[in-house]
C-alpha cells in the first residue's frame, strides 16, 4: 500500500519533536521563528484573529482623545493627507515586493533547516539566493495572473450590466442583478479556492525540487504534474487531510493569538491614550511629523505581536513543512534519500585484510669450512 497522507503524519510528529525538544535550544527556537514569519508559514496554521477593538468605549469627554484625533485631524492640511496617502501607498508597494522576496529565499531556508533539524539564517540566505530569485518571479508572476483573472472577471459582468443600463435604474433590474452577483461570488470563490491551491502544492513539493535539483518552477510544475496524474487519490488525500490540519492548528493558534492580543493591545491602548492626552495638552496637531511617527509606532507594536504569534507558533512552523516532505519523499527519490540516509558503512577490521599465513623464514645458509 502507497505512503498515504495519514501516514505521513506520525513522521512529521516525530520530527518536530526532535528538531525542537531534543535539545530545546532557544536559539534555534527564535531563528525558526524568525524564518517562518518571513517565509509566510504561519498562514499553513490559519494565522490569529485579532480582538475586535470597535467593541471597547473609549469615554469621550471634552478635550480628551476624541477632541484630539477627530476635529484637529478633519482640519489638517488636504494636500498634507492626500501627499501622505500617495507616500505610505507607494512604500507599501515597494515593501510589499521586498518582502515577497525575502519571503522567496526564506520558503528555501525553511526547507534546508527542515531536512537539516539546524537553521541558520546567514549561510542560507547566501546561498539560496538563485532558487529563491526564480521563486520570487514565480510568486510575482503568479499575483499579476491572480489580479488579472479577477479584474476580468468582475469587469466583464460589470461592464455587460452597464452597458445594458441596469445601473441607470437598479430597482428595474434587482432579480437580474442579484442572480448575476451569486453567480460571480461562486465563480470568484472557486477562483481563489483554484489559485489558493496551486500556490499551496507549489509551496511544498515544487520548491523542494527546486532546492534539490536547481530547476525553475515551470519544470518542477511539469514533473509534478505528471505525479499527480499517476496518483490523483494520493495527492487528493492530502490536500483534504492537510485542511484537516490547518484547521485544528488555526483554532489553536487562533485562541492563543486572541489571548496574546489582549495581553499586548490592552497595555498598549493604555499607553496611545497617555500619549494622545500628553500631546493634545502640549498643543500637539496633526503634522506630518505627528502621523508619521503614529504610523512608525503602530508597524512596530505590529510587528511585535507577529513575532511574538510566530515564537508561540514554531511547532507548526516546523510541522507542516516536515509534513509535506514527509509525503513527498515516498514519491520523490531525490528528496526520499536525504530524508532517510542510508547507515554507514561499518569498518572491518583490519585483520580481516592480513595477508594468508606464510611458511616460517628458512635459517640462514651456513658458511663453508676451511
């Protein structure tokens, strides 16, 4: 019977538990942290729901937060806001492609300290640079194709109802409009569903041949292709299982990143309000200097719940990429050798290589008399 999703399991257990409890090592710990942020691994245990703030009343008195953060920022300066809109729009861009890249090199040293049980960031990053090149084309080749699909499939539709007036008098035309928006979301959902997929299967099993054999994703898509012909129900199986799993992971992580949440937002709404108060007295507004240093002050708290979920998280860091190895390997020779090495060698002594025993010496001739 074929190595089945089911049985991959048990592996993966088995070497989380080693890679992180057998030693613990704290540095290891944090490094795997680090890396499986930036690799985007924590979206395989379905990521943390952040506590809906809306819900906590903030008292409203006069010249307090309100006062502050409404009028004083309704009367800032339109061409400051619209400047900084276009600045932070722009930088978010540019930061969005940086770590998408990042991201690329990151998935390979997730991969090598995976099959290695020892992470380390710099060798890696230095030497998984190609691979991780060709991975970053393939992922922004990827969102351009994702975007693309979608703005086609909206804007037709949208523009068939345009062109046909049923915007003009949408009352006319409410059964036409609804049942052409159900159709869409179905369709988009299979879409994304679709893409969520291929993103996910290129994720772990053709990155591992690209880290393996120095191919481009296209070839490692072909070959993949041509296994998951070969064995539709095996591959199916885990797909299904490994929801399974994110699931059961997500709900986890979710309750703890909820907990976690209210631990580091509540203190830190305790210290914006101080701040916000201490400014307005001062006579603080709403500059460029003022918002800048808002948004500066909220990347960083965000980033320290990110790494703080990710250290929380670092089993399933390390789990699901073992996961998929796992399962691979009993289908990729390549990946299957590494993953399970042949024993050494034993040395044979060497007196199993003494030459065969050898008749005694003669005694010397004796010399002649006289």
């Amino acid at each position: 019977m074929p190595f089945s999703a089911v049985d991959a399991i048990s592996p993966a257990i088995e070497h989380t538990k080693r890679q992180l409890f057998q030693p613990f090592r704290i540095g290891q710990w944090v490094r795997l942290a680090i890396v499986g942020l930036l690799a985007g691994e924590l979206s395989s245990g379905g990521g943390c729901n952040l506590p809906n703030l809306s819900n906590f009343n903030i008292p409203q008195h006069p010249g307090g937060t309100q006062h502050f953060l409404a009028p004083d920022f309704a009367g800032a300066n339109p061409a400051l806001i619209a400047t900084l809109a276009i600045v932070i729009g722009v930088s978010a861009l540019v930061l969005g492609i940086v770590l998408m890249y990042i991201s690329s090199v990151m998935r390979f040293i997730l991969f090598d300290s995976i099959l290695a049980k020892e992470c380390h960031i710099r060798q890696g990053w230095y030497r998984r640079q190609e691979p991780g090149w060709r991975y970053f084309l393939w992922k922004l080749l990827y969102a351009l194709v994702t975007l693309g699909v979608l703005v086609v499939l909206v804007g037709i539709p949208a523009g068939v109802a345009f062109s046909a007036g049923w915007f003009n008098n949408p009352k006319q035309h409410v059964v036409g409009l609804v049942l052409v928006g159900i159709a869409l979301f179905f369709v988009i959902v299979i879409f994304v569903l679709a893409m969520a997929l291929v993103f996910v299967l290129t994720k772990d099993f053709v990155v591992p041949q690209m880290a393996l054999e120095n191919i481009g994703a296209v070839e490692g898509w072909r070959r993949l292709w041509a296994m998951m012909q070969a064995e539709k129900g095996g591959y199916a199986g885990y797909v299904g299982m490994k929801i399974l799993l994110a699931i059961g992971a997500a709900i986890i992580l979710g309750i703890v990143g909820f907990i976690l949440a209210l631990i580091i937002f509540i203190p830190a709404a305790g210290v914006a309000i101080a701040a916000v108060l201490a400014g307005k007295s001062a006579g603080l507004q709403w500059t460029a200097y003022t918002i800048t240093l808002a948004v500066v002050a909220g990347c960083v708290l965000l980033a320290a719940f990110l790494f703080v979920t990710a250290l929380i998280a670092v089993p399933v860091i390390v789990f699901f990429p073992a996961y998929s190895m796992y399962f691979f390997a009993a289908r990729y020779p390549a990946l299957s050798a590494l993953l399970y090495p042949a024993p050494p060698v034993p040395s044979i002594p060497s007196a199993a290589f003494s030459p065969p025993n050898e008749p005694p010496p003669l005694p010397p001739t004796p010399a002649p008399i006289g």
